[in-house]
C-alpha cells in the first residue's frame, strides 16, 4: 500500500457520498456510483488502484457493505446486482446462500426495504439515518484499526533506522 496525502479528501469523498451529496450520474449503469466511490478510495491506499481485500474481512463486514451497495446504487438493486458488485468492486465471490440471508435480516431490523417484483426481489433503503449510523460506525472501527497498524509500522520503521 502507498501513503499518500489524499486519504482525508477520499475520506470526505466518501463521507459525501454516503451523505447523499453527490448524486448526479446519469450512466445507465446503477453501481456506477459505487464505482467511483470504490475507485477513489484504491487510488490513494493500492499501489495499482485496484483493491484487494481478503475474502473474510469482506464477509466480516458483509452487512455493512450490503447497505453501502444498496444506498450507493440508483436502481437496479436486486441481490445478483448486489452479489455483482461484491465481486467486481472487492473480488469476492459469495454465494447465494451467504448474501440473501443478510438482506432479508437488514429487511427485518429496518435498515432495508424489500419490494417483490415478478421474478425477483428489489431492496431499498428503508431507514437512511441508521443506515449512515451503521455505516459510520463501521467506519470508525476499520479506521481505528487501520490507524494501529499505521502507527506500528512508523515504530517498526523507527526501530530499523
């Protein structure tokens, strides 16, 4: 991973984007959104731009990332979109039987909303204010963490020198 200086303007990208502030893509593509949120973040912390995050962190994190998902999509928002996404923007390939389960338990605790369509399930958020609390928290504890590993890597470093 590189260190670059434009992790607090991705950070307030984010934020942004979470928020709701930056809505206006009209690309037929509904994660497009994702895209650019998942982009902007890779540029500043991979060296190549693109993420790789191991497998049992991003099902470790899966309910939180499902809301992200789901928020961040314009529509379009079934769970093989979802389960789309995950893959595309994380490399993670979960089954079915992983994916569902979890939005049909966000459906229930009231983060999601669920329509059913002819052939398939379509999920909204329902409660966009615990959605961005579940997501800031969830935020702050990768970050916090991230944070100890920065700072003991500056010690192993100073220990080298």
């Amino acid at each position: 991973m590189s260190s670059q200086g434009g992790s607090d303007a991705t950070l307030q990208s984010l934020i942004g984007e979470l928020n709701g502030i930056n809505q206006s893509d009209s690309s037929s593509d509904p994660a497009v959104r994702t895209e650019t949120v998942v982009q902007d973040a890779s540029t500043d912390l991979f060296d190549d731009g693109t993420p790789t995050i191991d497998d049992g962190l991003v099902k470790e994190s899966l309910p939180e990332l499902l809301m992200l998902l789901v928020g961040l999509r314009e529509g379009d928002t079934h769970g093989k979109g979802v389960m789309e996404d995950l893959n595309r923007f994380f490399g993670a390939q979960l089954s079915p039987g992983t994916v569902y389960p979890l939005l049909h338990d966000l459906e229930e605790e009231g983060f999601l909303e669920m329509r059913e369509l002819v052939q398939t399930k379509e999920y909204a958020i329902d409660d966009a204010d615990a959605v961005r609390d579940e997501l800031r928290e969830a935020m702050t504890q990768h970050l916090a963490l991230g944070m100890v590993f920065h700072r003991a890597l500056d010690e192993f470093d100073a220990d080298d020198e």
